[in-house]
C-alpha cells in the first residue's frame, strides 16, 4: 500500500526475513498498490527511494498498470 505510512519500514522487515531465508539474491518485484488513491508527491518519492529496483505502481481496485506487472514476472520466469 503505497500510501501507508509505514511503507518503508515494512519493506525493511520483509528484506530481513528474506536475508535469514537466504534468499538475498532472489529476484524481486517491487509492486505498490493504491496508485489511484496516492497524491504525485507520494508517489514520487517511493519511485525515487526504489528506483534500484524498478518499481510498479498498480491499483487493483481500477486494474491499472497490470500489464507492466505480468510483463515483469515473465521476464523472471525461467524458460
């Protein structure tokens, strides 16, 4: 939820669980939701906090930028 104020910190503790999972090197998909209720500024931000990893802004509530999503997890699907 992008608009959720504890965005970063929740990012943070999921990181951490993934490291003590030993999967550091795991390719990832940085998806934020509720693009359709976030303001410009907010989303400015998170894209530039993120933009190491390419981030997708969808909204599931008006099916928006699904396509963007679905491309990027067949580009990480093995053949």
């Amino acid at each position: 939820d992008i608009g959720d104020p504890k965005v970063f910190e929740k990012i943070n503790v999921v990181e951490d669980i993934l490291s003590q999972l030993e999967c550091d090197t795991t390719p990832r998909i940085y998806v934020f939701n509720k693009i359709d209720i976030a303001d410009s500024e907010t989303l400015d931000h998170v894209e530039t906090a993120f933009r190491e990893f390419s981030p997708i802004f969808v909204s599931a509530l008006k099916r928006q930028n699904f396509e963007n999503l679905l491309e990027r997890i067949s580009e990480l699907r093995p053949a």
